[in-house]
C-alpha cells in the first residue's frame, strides 16, 4: 500500500517534468484553455441590462422573472417568422427596429409567448428618430391640461412601461458573436446545435416603490444638482443687505432617462441646454460686470428632471423649507427664470444660422415673460444673421415640457421662458434616448445658444450702470468645444483636461478590463443623502464637475496679496483642511499633504442640493441609518396641488449579477457522441497509467 502511494507521488512528478520540459507550464496550458472556452463562450457581465425600477404604483423596466436563469436560442427579429413557432427564443433587434419590435410584443400576445429575451444591437446603425419618452413627458405636471398634445412626436412612453422579460444593449463584441451565431441558428432551422443566450437579470424589488422602501430591496433613483450665483452672495442667507436685489435664475437640466442606464447619454435632451448655460456664465464671469447688475444672478443644474421633475420639486421643496442647501436662493426673491432646453439642433446648416424659440406660459395668472421674450430678441439682433430668435407658436397650448412647470406651480407670478431650438414639437431625433449620443447636436447650435444666453442674462440683470458686453466667439466655441469633449464623448469624458484640474474623477472599470470616464446621463440612485452641501467627497462625476466648474468660474477673484490669517485661498480637502462654510473647497483633487492636489478655499455660493422624491426621508429610525416613507411633505404638495409623488426607486439585484453569455448548445448527437468519446478515452488513460504505474514497480524493484 505505501509502496503504491510512493509510486504514484513519482508518477506524478514525473509527468510535472515531462510537462514543463516539453515547454509548456501549467499557466500556458490555462491560457489555452480560457482561450478555448472563450471560443465558445462571450459574455458581458454587470452591466448593459434594462433594470427594474419601482415608482408608487408598481414597476418599469426588465427583470427575469422569478430571479430564474433564461437561457434560449438566438433568433434575429427579421428571422423570426420562418422559423418553428415553438418554444421561446431570444430576439436580436437591429436599433433600427427597437421601437416597432416592442410595440407588437406588448401587442399581440402570440409572438410575447415566443419572446424569452431580447439582445438590441447599436451597431447595425440608428433608428432616424427615437425616444423613449412618452409623447407628452410630464402632461400632469404641467400648468394645463392638454395630455393629448404631442411634444415629442418619436414618443413611445416605453420608459413607463413594464417588460418583464431581460433586455441588454450590446457591445460591439458582443453584437458581432450574436449576429453570426443567430444567423446559424436560422440557416439550421434551430435544429442541431443551436447558438443560445443565457440571461440573469435577478430582480428583488416586488409590488410598488412604498413596498420596496419598507422591504429595503430598492433604493431611490436620485442625484445632486448644483446651483451657484454671480457674482457671490453677500452672505449665505443674502440676509445683510436691507434690500435683497431681485434674482434671476438660469435652469438647465443634466440628465435623461433611457432603457439602458449604463448606455443613457442625454446630448440633445439635457446636456445641450446645460453647455449652453455653462459656457454664458463662464462669459460672463469673464467679462467681469455683474458686481454692476441691478439682479442678481443665479443657476441651477437640475439632475432627475426625466422622472417627473424630481429635481427641480425637491429644490422647490428645500427652498420652501429655507434649508442648508438653497440658503441665500430665496423663492421671494426669484422672479424671473430663463430655462435652456434641448438647443442641439437649432443651426441650419442650409441657411448657416441658428434659430431659437421663446417659449412662455400666456395664459391669465402667470407671471408676464415679454421682459425676457424681448431680451432675447435683442441679443440675437446683437449676433445677427447667425442668429435668430421667435416667440413660440401662439397655438401651443402652453409651455414645453420643463422644470418651468415646476417653478410656475409654486409661484404663478414668476416671469418663465424656455429657450429652445423647437416651436411646436420637438425636433431632436433623439429625447430620452438610448441613441442621444451628438450625432445630432452641433457645435454651431451650442456656441450660438451660449452667446444668446450669455448677452440676455446681461440685458435683463445690467443696471444703468453696467457698460455693454463684448463677447468673443472663437473664446465661447473654445469653452464649448472643452465642455462637449467632457460631457457628450465618451473617451476620454471625466478624464478630460478640464475636469483633471479640477477634480479625480471616478473610473468605472468592466468586467473584461476595460475602463471608462463617460458621464452617464441616468441620475442612478442615492444610497444616503449628505447633509453638507458643499462637500465634494463621494458625489458622483457629473455633480462634482458641475459644482467645481461653476465654483471655478463664479469666485469672486482671489486678492492679490492675501493675507496668512484668512481661509480664501488656503489649500483645502475634505477631511482635514476644511472651508468656513461662507467659503467652498474648489478644485480638489486627491488626499496628500502635497497641495497641488489640494483645493482652494473660494468666495463661491457653489452648493450641492439632494435630488430624491419628497416622500422619502433618510435618517436614523428605528435603530439604524436608512430610508424611510415620510409624510412631511403632504402640506405643502396639496397646497401646490402636486400630482401624486411617483417615488422612483431602483431595485437591488444580487452581487455579479446581471449577467449575459452567448454560446453553442451541444445537439444531442454531438452529446451521445462526446459521451462515448469521453468513456473511451477514461478507459485508455486508466489502461495507459495502469501501465504506467506497472513500468516504475518493476523499474523500483530491479533497483
Ligand atoms: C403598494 O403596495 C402596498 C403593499 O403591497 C399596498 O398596500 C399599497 O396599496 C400599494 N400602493 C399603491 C399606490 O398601489
Ligand atoms: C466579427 O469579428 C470578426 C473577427 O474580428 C470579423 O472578421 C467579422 O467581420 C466580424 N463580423 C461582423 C458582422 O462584424
Ligand atoms: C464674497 O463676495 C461677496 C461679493 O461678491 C461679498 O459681498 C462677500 O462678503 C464675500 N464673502 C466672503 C466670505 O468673503
Ligand atoms: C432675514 O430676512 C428675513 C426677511 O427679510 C427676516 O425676517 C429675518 O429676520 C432676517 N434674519 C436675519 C438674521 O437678519
Ligand atoms: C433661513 O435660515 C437661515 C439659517 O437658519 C436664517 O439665518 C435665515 O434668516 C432664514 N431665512 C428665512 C427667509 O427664513
Ligand atoms: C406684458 O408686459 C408688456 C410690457 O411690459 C405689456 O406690453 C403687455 O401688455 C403685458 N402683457 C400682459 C398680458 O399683461
Ligand atoms: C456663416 O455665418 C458666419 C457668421 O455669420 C460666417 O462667419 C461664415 O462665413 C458663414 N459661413 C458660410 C459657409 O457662409
Ligand atoms: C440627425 O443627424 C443625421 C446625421 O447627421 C441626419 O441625417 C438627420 O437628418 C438628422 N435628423 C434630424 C431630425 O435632425
Ligand atoms: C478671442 O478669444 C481668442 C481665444 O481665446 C483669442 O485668441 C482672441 O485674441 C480673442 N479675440 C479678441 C478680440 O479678444
Ligand atoms: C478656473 O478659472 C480661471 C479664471 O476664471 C480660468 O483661467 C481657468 O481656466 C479655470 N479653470 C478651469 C479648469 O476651468
Ligand atoms: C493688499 O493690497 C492692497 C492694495 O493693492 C492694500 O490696500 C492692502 O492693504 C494690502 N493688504 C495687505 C494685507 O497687505
Ligand atoms: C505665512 O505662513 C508661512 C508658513 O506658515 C510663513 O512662512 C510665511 O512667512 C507667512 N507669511 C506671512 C505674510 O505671514
């Protein structure tokens, strides 16, 4: 018995030898291996799933249902006909064929009974138009009733739909596998082996988003905004003052909602309009004339607009409340607010020139807006013929989808415009879509709503005081160009030069290594709520850009010889060198004692403002840290007359989840036949050591 077992151990080590002389280590072998089983098998894993996302009346989105594990044959949609009727499949969609395909699965329930999943391929080129958005986003939130009216005619609403079934957006890679597999699978009928795709898209929130909140397997969908003023306020309650001067607020949106979060880019829908705001800001912080106005000027970036103008409620709500982060943005004081919209496609290449409409609510009891129609009819005399601007379409039945229709429910009197490069429907191809990546946004469009912007904010805030504004558009293309690299591409995205002088940006890294800094246009969710509104730490790429960018630019200029006693100026961080709160860490970057990587304190109204729905709280309760069901709000959403809160929320999913791979099922020949293979070759490897173990006995006994 030991004898053998001392064989066997030599056996073994001989075999090691014989493998490594032979030149090929056991790393080597592995690498064969993983390249074989990556010949067979692709996969994506953690990302690019349609989601399960919870609102008060029940869910929207994707999930396998019952958390099972889907696997079925690929099929390419236009295949699917000639094929056998039986058993589910899993559809592949060319892009172009999304928004008709989905129709009909929710249609007719015949080809739904066929449907186990479906795989979109964005590489096949793009629908002419789509949006995911409902033909009029928003209807009962707006200050009238026309719910029949259609602003976003490519409008299918499929972002307040239910599917059910697991949906993924592909990578190129994974595309080109699927296309050759699933047109194997139709030239063979499905018979032999067959190309299949095995999906697991585990859901865990059930029933509605009270339900899941309580149950804790969601969370919010949320975000931070970003608001400013130009120039600083006087102080953070613009208290001191006796006579607080007017304010105009600047609105500009940040984000978008499409199937796909993690392929979500908002280009036409939100980052248009924001760009535009940015870089007339930046314009005018230059130009260094607002200590002059007779207003005072005020921004806000709004995150979540796309699911019932969750922001700009939320920061409606914390003004009224008079909270840390609006201290200074008073409801009383705001009566005039300019909203830039979707402007991407306002240049007309034919007629080389921009045209914009002015949008506003004419209807009796709201705020009168020909102060602010005029303002922009005059700055666009002032960069004529490039630019022209109208009154939007009397026939409208009010204003255009907007966080407007938030600020003109909880103060009628405000003067409101939104600026847009639409009349009387939308003309971006692409709101709220899963495609909304610039192919349709112009560089033209965005320098020209910048210097519109830019010359009527001066026109409307300038006092008798204030000298003319000079503007320089080869500067507002350069402040463009900076931006769209950063916000619209995805490479290099936050890893822009811009952004790395002013913040470290988070990398998403992938499962296959890949990295990526793009800003993704989905709000994602808030897993806790920072009380501090000017703390950087742990605030998503796109909310810190904006805060440091805007901090950047709106600052009251450092003093020429500052002095050691005061904090402006001082490097700064997040844990130890913190600001006064009057003052705001601008421009950090990483932990060190080295101060190149430290921010600067700056004379800055910059904050951070929560973006979640109103009837959520999170706090300490019960024992733990968490998010809660609140009724705090209630007063003040009936006297608004708030249509009822949906309270978006996102379900949790297991770790490693979800999950996608493509592979070749074996027939079931091929299956007898690998069995009797296999048997063989045990048997000979069994005769072979046998032998084997036989040779070395008589070898160790002739010894
Ligand atoms: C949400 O679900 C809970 C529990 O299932 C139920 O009691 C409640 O009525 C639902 N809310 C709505 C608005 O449907
Ligand atoms: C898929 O990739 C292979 C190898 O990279 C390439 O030869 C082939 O043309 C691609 N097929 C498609 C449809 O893109
Ligand atoms: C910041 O600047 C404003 C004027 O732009 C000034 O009124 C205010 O006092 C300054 N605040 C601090 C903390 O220096
Ligand atoms: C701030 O202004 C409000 C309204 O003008 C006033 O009621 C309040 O007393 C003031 N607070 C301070 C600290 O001056
Ligand atoms: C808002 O709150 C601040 C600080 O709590 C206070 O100083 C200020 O007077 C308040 N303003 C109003 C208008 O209530
Ligand atoms: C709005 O104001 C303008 C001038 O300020 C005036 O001509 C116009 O009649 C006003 N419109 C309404 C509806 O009051
Ligand atoms: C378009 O207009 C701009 C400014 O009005 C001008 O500089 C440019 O040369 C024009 N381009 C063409 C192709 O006419
Ligand atoms: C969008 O851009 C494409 C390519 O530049 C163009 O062919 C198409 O006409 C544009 N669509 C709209 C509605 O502007
Ligand atoms: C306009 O800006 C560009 C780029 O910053 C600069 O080179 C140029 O000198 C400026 N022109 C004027 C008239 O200031
Ligand atoms: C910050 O602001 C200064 C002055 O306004 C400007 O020169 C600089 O380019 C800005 N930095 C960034 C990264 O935008
Ligand atoms: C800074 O310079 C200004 C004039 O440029 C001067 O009035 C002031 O006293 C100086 N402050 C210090 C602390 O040196
Ligand atoms: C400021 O502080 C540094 C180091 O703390 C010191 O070396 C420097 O002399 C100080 N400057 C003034 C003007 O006090």
């Amino acid at each position: 018995m030991f004898e053998h077992l001392r064989c066997a151990v030599l056996l073994i080590a001989l075999l090691c030898l014989l493998s490594s002389c032979a030149g090929s280590g056991p790393t080597g072998e592995w690498k064969q291996l993983k390249d074989l089983r990556a010949s067979m098998y692709a996969e994506m894993k953690y990302s690019r799933a349609c989601i399960k996302l919870m609102t008060r009346t029940g869910p929207q989105g994707c999930e396998a249902a019952d958390q099972e594990l889907i696997t079925a044959p690929l099929v390419y949609s236009y295949d699917l006909p000639a094929l056998p009727r039986g058993g589910r499949k899993v559809v592949v969609l060319p892009a172009s064929d999304v928004d008709p395909f989905l129709t009909r699965l929710e249609t007719e329930p015949a080809l739904r009974e066929q449907v186990a999943g479906v795989l979109v391929d964005p590489t096949s080129g793009l629908p002419a138009r789509q949006s995911v958005a409902p033909t009029f986003p928003g209807a009962a939130f707006a200050p009238y009733s026309a719910p029949s009216y259609v602003w976003n005619p490519a409008g299918t609403g499929f972002n307040r739909h239910f599917f059910g079934i697991p949906m993924y957006i592909l990578t190129g890679a994974l595309a080109n596998e699927t296309s050759w597999r699933a047109a194997y699978n139709a030239e063979n009928k499905l018979k032999g082996g067959r190309h299949v795709a095995r999906m697991q898209l585990p859901m865990q929130a059930e029933g509605n988003s009270s339900q899941c909140i309580q149950e804790n397997t969601c969370l919010p969908v949320g975000g931070y905004g970003v608001w400013t003023a130009l120039p600083p306020l006087p102080d953070p309650s613009y208290n001191t003052t006796g006579s607080a001067r007017p304010i105009t607020l600047l609105l500009a949106q940040t984000d978008s909602n499409s199937l796909f979060h993690d392929a979500t880019r908002a280009a036409g829908t939100a980052t248009s309009g924001l760009v535009a705001c940015l870089v007339a800001l930046n314009l005018l912080a230059r130009a260094g004339l607002a200590g002059t106005y007779g207003r005072q000027l005020a921004f806000a970036a709004l995150p979540g607009e796309a699911f019932d103008f969750m922001g700009s409620k939320r920061l409606l709500y914390e003004m009224s409340l008079n909270s840390s982060y609006v201290q200074g943005l008073r409801l009383d004081l705001i009566d005039q607010v300019l909203e830039v919209g979707q402007v991407g496609s306002a240049f007309d290449d034919a007629r080389n020139r921009s045209s914009f409409f002015v949008h506003s609510q004419r209807t009796a009891g709201f705020g009168n807006a020909s102060a602010l129609l005029a303002a922009a009819q005059t700055a666009a005399t002032l960069e004529a013929p490039q630019v022209s601007v109208q009154s939007a379409s009397a026939a409208n039945p009010g204003i255009p989808p907007s966080s407007l229709m938030s600020f003109l429910r909880v103060k009628p009197s405000i003067a409101g415009a939104v600026l847009s490069d639409f009349d009387s429907a939308f003309t971006n191809p692409y709101y709220q879509s899963d495609f909304d990546i610039g192919t349709n946004v112009s560089l033209e469009a965005l320098v020209d709503a910048s210097l519109l912007v830019a010359r009527t904010l001066h026109l409307l805030a300038a006092s008798p005081a204030t000298p003319p504004l000079q503007l320089n558009r080869t500067l507002a293309l350069y402040l463009v160009a900076d931006l769209v690299v950063c916000l619209v591409w995805d490479t290099p995205g936050m890893r822009c030069p811009t952004a790395a002088l002013l913040m470290s940006p988070d990398i998403q890294v992938f499962y296959d290594g890949t990295t990526s800094a793009a800003v993704s246009a989905y709000p994602g969710v808030l897993p806790w709520v920072d009380a501090d509104p000017k703390a950087s730490r742990s605030k998503p790429n796109l909310a810190r850009f904006l805060f440091n960018y805007l901090g950047n630019i709106t600052a009251a200029p450092l003093p020429a010889n500052r002095s050691n006693s005061s904090w402006e100026g001082a490097p700064c961080d997040t844990t130890v060198n913190i600001c006064p709160a009057s003052l705001a860490c601008i421009g950090w970057r990483y932990s060190t004692t080295d101060t190149a990587g430290m921010g600067r304190c700056r004379n800055t109204s910059t904050n951070y403002v929560p973006a979640y729905s109103t009837r959520l709280w999170y706090g300490f309760n019960k024992s733990w840290w968490g998010w809660w069901l609140s009724d705090a709000a209630a007063d003040w959403e009936a006297a608004y007359d708030w249509p009822p809160d949906p309270m978006w929320a996102e379900s949790n999913w297991p770790a490693r989840t979800p999950t996608l791979t493509v592979f070749q099922e074996e027939s079931t020949r091929t299956q007898v036949a690998t069995l009797v293979v296999g048997l063989l070759l045990s048997v000979a490897t069994a005769a072979v050591s046998w032998a084997g173990v036989k040779a070395f006995e008589r070898h160790l006994k002739t010894q």
